[in-house]
C-alpha cells in the first residue's frame, strides 16, 4: 500500500470511528430520555428515533471502520493477528458491528412495538420495557474508547504468529504472509 492509500484509509478509519462514538453518544441522550420519561408516547418517540437514526447509522459506521481497520491491517507492518492489541481491536469491531444487527436491532423494534402499546396505567411494565437500552450505548462507548487507547499505546507486544513474523527475514516475509 503506498503511503497517500494508507494516509487516506487511516482517516477514513479515524472518521468512522469518531463518528461511531458519536452516534453512541447520541444513543445514551435518546435512551436516557427514554428512561427517565413516564409517557409512553415519549419513550416510544425515542426509541422510535433510535431505531430509525441509530441502528443504520451504528452498523454503517462499524462495517465502515471494520472495513478499513482490516485494509490498514493487511497493508502495514502492524497485520491483522501480528500484535494483540490490532487483534482485539478488531474482535471489539466484528463483536460490536455483530449486536448491533443481532441484538440491537430486533430488541429496539419489539421495545418501541411494545412501549406503544402499553397503557400509561402500567407503570411498572414501562419501567421493565425501558431498563436495559441504557446499556448498549455504555457498553459500545466505553470499548470503542478502549479501542482508541489500545491505537495510541499499542500494549502487550506481538502474538506467537507475530514474533514468529518478526523473526523471519523481511525479504522472506511475503512468502510467509501468505
């Protein structure tokens, strides 16, 4: 990869990232407003907000950074599976970009079907519709947060795979690679 092809595929990572934990943010506001909101036509609002907004914007942005966080992998020397923290940034995508689809999605659809649905008089089902949408934009912040301070400090050195790449001759590498 020429040095211009990774300069712009290293930003365009940095910017879905960024963008990535932006739209969490922005989550945590609409599902804290959901929570904390006793009207049911409210929490659906904001639900119905997140699963319109959020949901297509989340797994954009994360196939978006997967896409070229693996691009960067395979073409610099840092690879995909040479060191542990390029290893575990990628698990924290692919599990990230998977919830979204698996477990975001579908859980946002039934809550705002059910929050609709539910009679103001019940309040006690509302409190139990609405309890966990606060945890998915915690959980996703804090370890895309992790993400970027692993890019920074780059800890834990090379896997196996990795010292055994690194001991190879660099003319040989490319066989190796492969």
């Amino acid at each position: 990869m020429t040095r211009e092809m990774r300069k712009f595929v290293f930003l365009i990572h940095v910017i879905s990232s960024v963008s990535w934990i932006g739209v969490d943010l922005v989550m945590a506001v609409l599902s804290f407003r959901g929570l904390t909101s006793d009207d049911p036509q409210t929490v659906a609002t904001a639900y119905g907000a997140l699963t319109m907004f959020c949901v297509p914007l989340l797994l954009t942005l994360g196939l978006l950074s997967l896409a070229s966080g693996v691009t960067l992998g395979l073409g610099t020397r840092f690879g995909l599976l040479r060191y542990w923290w390029v290893a575990t940034k990628l698990v924290i995508s692919l599990v990230l970009t998977t919830l979204v689809l698996v477990a975001l999605r579908p859980t946002l659809g039934d809550a705002g079907t059910e929050i609709a649905t539910i009679d103001a008089s019940l309040p006690d089902r509302l409190s139990e519709v609405k309890t966990n949408m606060i945890f998915p934009p915690i959980v996703s912040t804090s370890l895309l947060l992790f993400a970027a301070w692993l890019s920074v400090y780059k800890p834990w050195g090379p896997t196996r795979y990795g010292r055994r790449f690194l001991r190879v001759p660099a003319r040989d590498r490319d066989s190796v690679s492969r």
